[in-house]
C-alpha cells in the first residue's frame, strides 16, 4: 500500500492568487472571452487565438496532424499557439473553468494522434511557436523549447560547433516536446544514453498555472517527465540537456541483404553481437517485404544493416571484421562525414543541403499517410525456425509492405538501473521490434491494422513477457486505455506496465501529488489515486 500527501489547499490558492488572473474568474465569460482577457495584448491576439471561424484554424490543425488514419467526432473549440509563458497559463486557466480537455503538441508525431484528437470538448495548445535553442558551448548544454523539432537542434548545435552533439531521435520532424518526455532513442544512445538520460533541467507549467524549474518541482516530478510522458504532469515549455562530445569523423553505411543473400543467417547472428560490441557501433536492422525484379516478382525481405559508427572508417571495418565478418563489410560501403551529415544522409540522398533538416513538413518523414505502429522487446535471440516464421507472414500479400526495425540496445543504457528514470528498458534487452505499416486509402484501415496485429501476436513467443513490453514513445492503444472518465488505477496498469514495469507505481505517486484533480489527461494517461484527491 502506497501512502500520498494531501494536496494542502491553501497552497494552491496562494498560487491562485499569485496571479494576475485571479479576481476575474467567472464561469459566465465563455473560453474566448476568458482567453482574450487573460492571455496577451490585443495586437497579438489573431497570432495566439484560432477559432473554426479564422482561416488560420485549419491550416494550423492539420499542418502536424501526421497520421491520417486517425479522425475524432470533435474539432478542437479552439487552438492556441502560445507565444510565452503567459499565454499558456491562460490557455491553462480559461480551460479548467470552462471544464475543456487540453492536448498539448510540439512537433504531432504521437502515434496515435493523442496530440491533436480527443472525443471529448477540447483545445489544443500547439507549441509551434516556442522553439528557440540557447546553446553554451563552454558549458556543454542547451535549453531548448519543447516547440523545436529534433533536425533545428541538430542543425543549431552543429552550427556552433561540429564537435558536439544531442542524444536524440533519428527523424528530424520529431518534436521535441513529447520526444524528450517519453524517452528518446537514437543513433548515440549506445553510446550516451536516450535522451532522457541527458536531460539535466526543465521548465514546466502545471495545473494551477504555475511554472517551475528542476528546483521547485522537485526530484519527483523531474523523474517522471524523463520518460513517463509529459501530458500526465504538466506542459514542459524547455528542457536543459547536456551536448556530448563527439569526433569530427563519424562512419555510416547501409548494405542491405535478401533472403537469398543469407539475410536469415545474417539477423540470426547478428542477435548474438548487437548489444555487446562497442558502445561507438549502433547496427540498426530495417526489414521490409517486397517484390524482387531479380527473383521476377516473387515477394522476399530486404534487411538493411544501417549503421552509424562514432569512429574512423578503418577502425570501424577492423571492429566489424572482429564481431560481424559475415556480413562482408567492404570500405565502399563505408561514408566517413561529419555527425551532422550522418544526421541528414541517414534520411536524405548524400549532397542534400544541411537546411533540410530545419523543414518541419517533410511528407515522408512527417507521415501524412495512414499508419499502425507497435512495439516489442526481444532478451533472448529468435532462433531460425522463428525467424523463417516472420518472414512467411511478412511476405503474405498485402499492397502495403510492413516494416519492421530492430534497434540494438546495451551499451550506455544498460548502465542505467530501470528505475532511474521511467524508462525502464535497460540490461537484459537486446533489440527493441518496432512493426510499421504505411497506406494510402482510409478504406485499407480495417485490413492492414489486422495485418500488423497479426505479426505481433505471432511474435509473442518470442518476446518479453509480464509484462510483455513496449515503447511508450511508440503509443499503441492497443494495449489499453482508460475509458472516458474512468481513471481506476487497476484499468491503467494494464498498459502502464508494459511501458514503464514497477515504475508505473511511482508515477501514480507523482500524479496523486501533483495534478490530484486529473486536469492533465488523455487515453493513456497516468491516473491519480482519486481517494487521494
Ligand atoms: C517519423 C517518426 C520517426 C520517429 N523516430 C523516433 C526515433 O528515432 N526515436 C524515438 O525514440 N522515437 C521516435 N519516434 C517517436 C517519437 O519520439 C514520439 O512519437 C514522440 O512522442 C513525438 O513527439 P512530438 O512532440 O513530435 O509529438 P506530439 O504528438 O506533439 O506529442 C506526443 C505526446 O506528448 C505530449 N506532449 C507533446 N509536447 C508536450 C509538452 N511540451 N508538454 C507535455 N506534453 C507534451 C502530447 O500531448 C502527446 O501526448 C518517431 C516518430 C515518428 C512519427
Ligand atoms: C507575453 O507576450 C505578450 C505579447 O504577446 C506580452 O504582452 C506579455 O507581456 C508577455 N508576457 C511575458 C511574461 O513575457
Ligand atoms: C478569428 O476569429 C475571431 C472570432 O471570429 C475574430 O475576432 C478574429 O478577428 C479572427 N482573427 C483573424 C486573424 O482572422
Ligand atoms: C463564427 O462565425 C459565426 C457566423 O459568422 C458566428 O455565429 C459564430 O459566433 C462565430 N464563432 C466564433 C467562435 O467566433
Ligand atoms: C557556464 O556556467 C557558469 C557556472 O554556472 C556560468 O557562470 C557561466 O556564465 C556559463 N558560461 C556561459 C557561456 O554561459
Ligand atoms: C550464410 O551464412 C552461413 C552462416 O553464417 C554461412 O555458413 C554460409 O557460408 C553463408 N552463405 C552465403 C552464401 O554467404
Ligand atoms: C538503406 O538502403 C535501403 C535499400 O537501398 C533503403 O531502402 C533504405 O532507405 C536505406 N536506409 C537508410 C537509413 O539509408
Ligand atoms: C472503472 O474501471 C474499473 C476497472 O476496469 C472497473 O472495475 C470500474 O467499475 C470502472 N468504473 C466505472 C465508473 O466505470
């Protein structure tokens, strides 16, 4: 039995009173009006307040809506794309009084929309316009607005020194904002950790209004929005995270084998190396099923050893030739650059321009296309027989090929105990199993969500087990949700603890504590103890 502080009342109403907007409450004024008094000069107004009336609305509500596949009954009543502190808590405030669900989104690649859809009366707060990057090179961190996409911060850091970098996410569309709260991998963690492992401050502006820094908030709720999802807590508005030292040479290749080429063999070794060679070696699997003009259509998969090396050229091919000679590594393969361009190259052709990655509409990399995600961990190698399995349903027929990424692990994470952030992926795991599908039609929903549940379900014997894991920056509804209201802590274990094991515990904890009254929520939620509240 967990024991919780009551929240002490007179607190939150000294907080109340602390601001400005206090005396004027009144559930008469309806949201704009309450909005318009509290937030900003009237000047600016038509830049933070878009009603469905303003032409504004549409073209801000789906510019970063990236799954299509996704559609609520409700519109939001009205988006609001702040332009500092303030208006946030106005956002904040005039939403509590007029009993309006808020979804927060940074950058909108939430898997499963929860950034911008609700079935319930709700506004969105977009943080588009907070996105500024302060960088101190001589001190080795930078606070970055949660509104910044991944590919600004890389491209900000490497204009003011190229022997720096960010642990985070591989996709330069990713938001920052709901990135950094739910974990963050990327080609560095082996080698530095996730994201969260990095994140050394943040401000966050909770349910009363009020906005704190790792010092007030205390080591709690810092603990739990590294990792354990922002929505639950607050809305983090910057996060402070040390840059990494990084060689001016990094390696990259990409050689990618069929299952003709031995590719079953290739995977099943490469289960046994993944999480032990060097922590500078990341060797990322993408799979996919297509049809082969060499095999005159037949369906095989495609396995692309994609890799980033924090090293030489020669270095990297004598460590291959140690831990992975059978994949036949050859110097041609291998592009020595710069981390930077081994951020771009990773998704744009050699010779692109370094501004691309400050382009936040990117159609392929931003979806805009119908899509499933879900996600799996793998602790013990999947023998041949189990591989040849997947294979066989990858390749049944379907317009859409799945796509599946197996992402080493080890390294740097696994010196992190599972309960020192609510991440809680560390030793033990070799490769995390994201299983993708993409398609063009609404009306091929139905079937390919079938399709890609089927893959998973054959996977269960081969994957963790209780709880059967998964990665909570890859959302999945599937695996539960709170129903509408009901916020029972046995009903959001089911999910919890599959994305967070025992520190789903101590998020309840943190949320009983900090937001009793459950104003910050969505399907998947963590929910407080409501005999606390
Ligand atoms: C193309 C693509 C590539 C990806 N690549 C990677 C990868 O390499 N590594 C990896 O780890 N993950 C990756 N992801 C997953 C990604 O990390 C998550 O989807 C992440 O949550 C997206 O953050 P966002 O700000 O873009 O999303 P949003 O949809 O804006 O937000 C996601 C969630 O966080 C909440 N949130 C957002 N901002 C805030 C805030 N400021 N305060 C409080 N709550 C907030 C939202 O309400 C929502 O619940 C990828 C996703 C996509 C679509
Ligand atoms: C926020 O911006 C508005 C103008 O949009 C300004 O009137 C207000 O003073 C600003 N508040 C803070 C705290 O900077
Ligand atoms: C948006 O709509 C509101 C209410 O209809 C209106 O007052 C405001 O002027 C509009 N803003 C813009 C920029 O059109
Ligand atoms: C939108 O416009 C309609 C018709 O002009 C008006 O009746 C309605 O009040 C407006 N809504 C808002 C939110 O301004
Ligand atoms: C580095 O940190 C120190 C100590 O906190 C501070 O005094 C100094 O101003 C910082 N350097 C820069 C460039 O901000
Ligand atoms: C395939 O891999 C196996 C095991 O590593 C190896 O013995 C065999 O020679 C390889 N075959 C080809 C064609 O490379
Ligand atoms: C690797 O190569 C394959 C096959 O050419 C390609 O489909 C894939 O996009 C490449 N991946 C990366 C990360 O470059
Ligand atoms: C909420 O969910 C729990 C667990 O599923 C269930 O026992 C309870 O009856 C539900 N309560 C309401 C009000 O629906």
């Amino acid at each position: 039995m967990i024991t919780f502080k009551k929240p002490i009342i007179f607190l939150l109403l000294s907080i109340w009173l602390s601001l400005s907007w206090a005396n004027s409450a009144s559930s008469h004024v309806d949201f704009l009006e309450c909005l318009s008094h509290h937030t900003v000069n009237s000047n600016s107004i038509s830049q933070v307040i878009h009603t469905p009336n303003n032409s504004s609305y549409s073209t801000i509500l789906n510019s970063f809506s990236t799954n299509l596949r996704l559609t609520s009954k409700l519109k939001p009543s009205i988006i609001i794309t702040p332009l500092n502190e303030s208006d946030i808590q106005a956002a904040i405030y005039c939403s509590k009084i007029h009993d309006l669900q808020i979804r927060i989104r940074s950058g909108g690649h939430d898997y499963e929309g929860l950034s911008y859809i609700s079935d319930i009366p709700f506004v969105i707060i977009d943080l588009r316009n907070l996105r500024s990057i302060s960088i101190d090179t001589e001190n080795k961190t930078a606070w970055i607005q949660s509104g910044a996409i991944l590919g600004e911060v890389y491209y900000r850091v490497a204009e003011k020194s190229k022997k720096l970098a960010v642990a985070a996410g591989v996709c330069p569309t990713v938001g920052v904002g709901g990135h950094f709260s739910g974990g963050g991998y990327s080609m560095l963690s082996r080698k530095f950790g996730i994201a969260v492992d990095n994140i050394i401050d943040a401000k966050l502006i909770d349910a009363n209004g009020k906005i704190h820094d790792r010092e007030s908030m205390g080591e709690d709720l810092f603990w739990a929005i590294r990792g354990g999802g922002g929505t639950s807590f607050g809305l983090i508005v910057s996060w402070k995270v040390k840059l990494l030292d990084i060689p001016e040479k990094v390696t990259i290749f990409n050689v990618t084998r069929t299952l003709e080429q031995n590719a079953t063999q290739l995977v099943y070794k490469w289960q046994h190396i993944a999480d032990k060679v060097d922590n500078n070696l990341v060797l990322r699997l993408s799979l996919t099923s297509r049809k082969s003009p060499v095999l005159h259509g037949k369906r095989t998969v495609y396995v692309s050893f994609t890799t980033l090396y924090v090293g030489g050229v020669n270095e990297l091919l004598r460590k291959m030739k140690k831990s992975f000679p059978e994949l036949g590594l050859v110097k041609e393969d291998c592009i020595e650059l710069s981390w930077i361009e081994s951020v771009l190259y990773s998704w744009f052709p050699v010779g692109t321009s370094l501004d691309a990655l400050l382009d936040r509409k990117i159609k392929d990399l931003a979806g805009y296309v119908y899509f499933k995600r879900k996600s799996d961990y793998v602790k013990h190698p999947i023998s041949i027989d189990g591989l040849e399995g997947l294979w066989k349903l990858m390749n049944q027929q379907g317009q859409s090929p799945p796509d599946l990424m197996f992402t080493p692990y080890g390294g740097k994470i696994s010196d992190f105990s599972e309960s020192e952030t609510p991440f809680p992926h560390r030793a033990g795991n070799i490769y995390q199993i994201q299983y993708g599908l993409n398609w063009q039609k609404r009306k091929d929903s139905p079937k390919n969500i079938a399709r890609i549940r089927k893959i998973y379900r054959y996977m269960t014997k081969y994957v963790s087990k209780s709880p059967r894991a998964a990665y909570f920056n890859y959302r999945d509804l599937d695996l539960g949700v709170n129903n509408k209201g009901n916020t029972s802590y046995a009903q959001a274990k089911i999910w919890g603890e599959k994305y967070f094991k025992n520190n789903f515990d101590r998020l309840v904890k943190v949320k009983t504590k900090f937001d009793p009254t459950n104003f910050f929520r969505n399907e998947q939620s963590i929910p407080p103890l409501l005999s606390y509240a």
